[in-house]
C-alpha cells in the first residue's frame, strides 16, 4: 500500500515549486533548467490532450518520446499481458496513429506528427509507458528517462478511481522502478476531440509544463522528485484563473459505479449525463455506470483532492514503498530552502 505523506518536506518542495509557478508569465513556459530526457505516456491514446502537453514540453527544450495505448485503455489500472506477444493491428489506432497491418508496437504513421518521437502501443496503459522506457526511450538516450509524465487524461482521477487508473498507475510503476513520475488529469472539457486539436488542451498543458519546470528549477542537476515520489495532479474543469493546492488523495470520493443489468435502462439520470459528457452511449447490456457524486465534504476532508480539484489544481504526493533516504531528504530541504529564499 502507498503511504500518502501529510505536513512533510515533501509539502515543502511543492509549496517551493508553486511558488516559482505563480510568478511566471500566463502564456509563456520559462527554459527548465536543464534539458530532462521525458517519457511522455498516457491511457486514453492520442489526444489533444498529449499532443498539447508534448509541444508545451518541448518548448522548454526538453527531449520527449511519446508512447501511448493504440486505443483507449482507461480503468486497466496496472494490467500488463505478461508473454503475450503482440501482433499487427486489425483495426486502426485512436485518431489514425497507425494503421491495420501495422505492427503491435511503433512509431505512428500519422504524417502530421514528428517523426520518431510519437509511439503506440496495442496494450495496456503501463505497456505503453514501459515501451517509452525500455524500447523508444532506450533507442534514443541508451538510459532510463529523467522524468514520466502520464497524461493529461481526459477526466479526473481522484478518489477511488485512481486504484484502477491507468495515468495514475503509469506514474505509480515509473516510480516503483526508480524514475520520477507525475500523473497529469485535465477536466472535461478537453474530452472528444480525435483531430488533437482542442484549444483547451493547451491551456492545461501550459500549466502542467510550468509546474514542471518549477521542480526542475528547485532540483537543480538532481533528478526532478527523490526516488520513490510521485504526484497525482488534477486540473478542474475550468483551468482559467484557477490556483494550486497541496492535497491528498484521502476519502473524498468525486465519482459513484455501479454495477447494473442493463446500462441503458438501469442507468440513473446522472450517469447517463455523465455517458452524453464523455461521448458515449449506454447499450443494453451489463456493466459499469458512472456518475458524478459531490456531496458536501466533511471537515476532514477539506484538504482531499477529490474535493479541491473542484475549483483549482489539486496536487497530491504518492509515495511508493521504497521512500527516499534521509541524507536525501536532507539535501533536498537545504536545496528547497534557498529555492524560496530566492524568490
């Protein structure tokens, strides 16, 4: 089980690296301080919300392998199909990323993207990063990458929804093997659009890359998290104006599934609001429906980021089994305190 870290030094390096956020131009992502090598993967397959987050990126200067499912692959949490091997599609990936008859795993083949830096996967979420990792990533550094990011999802994921998240479980395994992480999950909003073109893609992807380049500032020529750390950030639905919180993952729970007989007749109203949202229809069969389910929080939940993110940029600490050791926690406090200073 992650343990979730409370009023630590971990609260400390992200207050440092909002504050160095919130002074920077609205528009503009400042240079990192240095150029990281980045893996950049998702759940969803290739959305607008990707390709924003990887032009944001590389405008920083940083070196970015994209490598994300074929198709959508949200809530497989951490599966991976381990020995089974993967054939040449027979039907085409997620906004024309490849074609049937090519590989199970490889570059796109759409002419509008840069050649050589966007992947897929016919997988699950975490196969697809681990490709970034271990095959794409590799060919190009001949190294683990300096940083994952896992995103932006279309939607939220918070509460009880993480333990099945694929974004989420990218940056937990990332993590697990030794690579900093953040999960990045973008509003509403930013749903539907397979031409990768949706202007509000950019407007999240800006924010998430400046929260980047903060940690990178406040880390200096050490890696961007201490081993063993990864963030779970979500972006309300409405981004303009919307400022950062430090939260935790808690007990808040945003979201309410269930399992019916017949989706379309057993479904409640809200879950079929919630089905129209997402761009899906509800057949008549069984499974899992959805709904948004935001009661009132009580007063020990006010900090969850199930609940924050409502209303503004909800950043939560995931930490893995292996923490990090104190002398770099130390190192890391000294660091983080003339980062402040400074500012």
């Amino acid at each position: 089980m992650a343990r979730w870290p409370t009023r630590s030094w971990l609260a400390l390096q992200l207050t440092a690296a909002l504050a160095a956020a919130a002074i920077l131009a609205p528009a503009i992502a400042p240079a990192p301080a240095l150029a990281r090598h980045i893996v950049l993967s998702n759940d969803d397959g290739l959305t607008s919300n990707v390709v924003a987050l990887y032009r944001a990126l590389k405008a920083q200067g940083h070196d970015v392998v994209v490598s994300v499912p074929c198709t959508n692959q949200s809530g497989m949490g951490t599966a991976s199909w381990l020995g089974r091997p993967l054939g040449p599609l027979t039907a085409p990936c997620r906004s024309d990323a490849a074609a049937p008859g090519d590989p199970g795993a490889g570059p796109m083949t759409r002419a509008d993207l840069p050649p050589g830096d966007f992947h897929y996967v016919a997988g699950t979420p975490v196969m697809a990063m681990l490709y970034g990792i271990d095959v794409a990533g590799r060919r190009r550094w001949g190294s683990d990458p300096d940083l994952v990011l896992s995103g932006l999802n279309e939607g939220q994921n918070v509460g009880s929804v993480i333990l099945g998240s694929g974004t989420v479980s990218n940056a937990r395994v990332a993590a697990m093997r030794g690579v900093p992480a953040i999960a990045f999950s973008a509003g509403f909003p930013t749903f539907g659009d397979d031409r990768a073109q949706n202007p509000q893609s950019r407007l999240v992807a800006e924010r998430a890359a400046r929260l980047v380049a903060a940690l990178d500032r406040a880390a200096g020529n050490g890696p961007v998290l201490p081993r063993g750390i990864a963030l779970n950030v979500n972006f309300p639905d409405r981004i303009e104006g919307a400022p950062w919180r430090i939260t935790r993952v808690g007990t808040y729970d945003a979201y309410r599934f269930t399992f019916v007989e017949n989706m379309a007749r057993d479904a409640t109203p809200g879950a079929r609001a919630m089905a129209e949202r997402m761009g899906t229809k509800l057949p008549e069969l069984p499974g899992i429906v959805g709904e948004l389910a935001r009661p009132a929080p009580r007063a020990d939940q006010l900090d969850d980021e199930g609940f924050v993110h409502q209303t503004a940029i909800a950043i939560s600490p995931l930490t893995t089994d292996n923490p990090p050791p104190a002398s770099a926690l130390t190192r890391l406090r000294r660091t983080l305190a003339a980062f402040v200073r400074g500012q």
